[in-house]
C-alpha cells in the first residue's frame, strides 16, 4: 500500500485532510490591490481547494512537481519531499530514500525502516485502478482544516497570494514539544494563479502567542516540466524478469481470470486481491494455502471467491 503523507506532515501544515468541513463564512478577508472579481472568503477558498484537486491540475497541465521542506523549531530540516503527476505516473519521495511510484496497474515501493527490497505491488482486475482514480480525484498536495480563517488577499500581476490562519496544539506539531504554547496559530501563505488558482509557491510558519513566527515548511511547484525518470537501480526492478507471479483466479469456473507480473531480483511481488477474494492457494483446487515466497523464477498461485 502507497505510503500517503505522513501524519505529522498533515498535522505540520494543518492543510491536508480531504473533506472539506462546511462552517459558517468568516467575517470578509483584508484585500489588497484589485482582485480578478469580486468574492466572499467562502467562495475564494471553494475555488483554491477545488483547484487542487489532481484530475483538475491535469486537465491544465501535462504533469505536476512539487519539492516541499518540512522544519523543526530550530530551523533544521526534517523532511524534503518529491512529488510527481501525470496521467500515467505518480511519484513520491523523499531524503531518507522513501519512494513510491504509482501506476494504474499497481505501484513500486520502498521503505528503508521496513523493507530490504522494492515492493512490486499488481492487483486483480479494478484494484489498483480504483486506487489510481481515487489518487486523481483527491487533492494533490492542500486541502482544508477546521477553524481556519482567510485573513488576507493580496493581488498583483496575475497571482494572488491567500493568508490562511488556523489554530494550532501541541500535539499537531510532533518535533516541537514544550515549543507550543497556548495561543500558537499556523500561518500559511499560498501564491496562486489569480484566474485558474493553481498555486505557485507556498510557506507555512508558527505564530507564537508574543507574535514572533518560524518557518515550518515550505513548497515549490512546476508545472509541464520534462517527465519523471526513475533511476537506474528503480529500472531494472520494474522491467526485470528474475522473479515471476502467475494468479489464477477462480481456476476451472467460467469466470477464471490469470494475471501476470514480473520483476528484478531486488524487488518483492505482492498481489492486492479483489473483494471476496481472502486467500492465495498453491493447487488448482484452493485447499492448500499458499506460503510467501521471494524465491527467483517462476510462481503460480490460486485464488477463489468465497
């Protein structure tokens, strides 16, 4: 399974949940300059989310890259993150050598704290492209939190630049400890695109309750940049062919369906089974479970829906 943005990521930004929460609109946002047309806070935060939503991006855009910085409160870095997009791909990784790489079929993974190879996850039929959908139908990089406040617009050249105000606890921010105090406030700035609200460059900051403020992250996108390339050692797990699962799904019926997938030597094969499917057999009848095996050649596997 893709591993999604962290949680103290989330938490660090409180911007990355995916529903929107309805509440009654704030009192109007300071403006500054001439904005495109004339809006409430409510319909300028419903046009920003609605824009970030992936399917949305790429309807403008051939792909999306986004390099993104997390700090602690003595301004050391503690993540930076990669994140690519595009019809066919979708990427993340990170400086401790995380990376996901996400297609319609399935997706390559490692994770050097739990994993000693990439993990060459295919699903049956509708799996994995209904996690692909699901990828393109949510946002790809900000999305709302409760109790924020647009307090600021500010307009000039094309690009708008939206302050939003949230309130923040202790427990929001791991990393932080004792450095959040009652009455802390989470900062963001996001410049977008005045008439589409694609965004261009983001910050996040800490405002102590004294009104001092320190940067907690900040995020660069790209947009129709040249497409992503895995590297090297990333090619020969996806296009090798040391290690090989053939699924037989339902052997013997009408409905008998057989999925195949290879990888190199350093990578892992994992299936994601349909609904009502629960278990991988080793004969064609399925009364033999079916131990894990990483072993180079060829595998055959059964399933059957119970």
């Amino acid at each position: 399974m893709r591993k999604m943005i962290t949680a103290f990521l989330a938490v660090l930004l409180l911007m990355n949940v995916t529903g929107c929460t309805s509440r009654q609109p704030a009192p109007e946002a300071e403006t500054e300059g001439q904005m495109p047309k004339q809006a409430s806070e409510t319909d300028i935060m419903s046009d920003f989310y609605e824009a970030q939503v992936l399917k949305e991006i790429l309807a403008k855009h051939e792909n999306v890259a986004e390099n993104a910085v997390y700090y602690d409160a003595g301004g050391n870095v503690m993540l930076s993150v990669y994140q690519y997009a595009d019809d066919e791909t979708m990427v993340w990784e990170d400086n401790n050598s995380y990376i996901d790489i996400q297609h319609q079929d399935g997706y390559y993974s490692f994770d050097p704290d739990t994993m000693d190879k990439v993990q060459v996850t295919f699903g049956m039929e509708g799996v994995a492209e209904k996690q692909w959908e699901e990828r393109l139908s949510g946002r790809f990089e900000f999305g709302p939190t409760e109790g924020e406040e647009l307090v600021k617009v500010t307009e000039s050249d094309g690009r708008i630049v939206l302050t939003i105000v949230s309130e923040l606890e202790a427990e929001q921010l791991p990393g932080w400890g004792d450095e959040i105090e009652p009455g802390t406030q989470t900062v963001f700035e996001v410049e977008v695109d005045a008439e589409t609200y694609i965004v261009y460059e983001a910050e996040s900051h800490v405002r102590k309750p004294d009104g001092t403020e320190v940067k907690v992250g900040e995020f660069h996108f790209s947009y129709d940049i040249a497409p992503y390339e895995p590297s090297e050692e990333m090619l020969q797990v996806i296009n090798g062919t040391d290690k090989t699962v053939i699924l037989i799904a339902d052997p013997g019926t009408e409905q008998e369906k057989t999925y195949v997938k290879s990888c190199g030597e350093n990578g892992r094969l994992a299936v994601m089974l349909a609904e009502g499917y629960e278990k991988f057999y080793k004969d064609e009848a399925c009364t033999q479970e079916s131990e894990p095996s990483d072993e180079n050649g060829e595998r055959t596997i059964y399933t059957v829906k119970k």
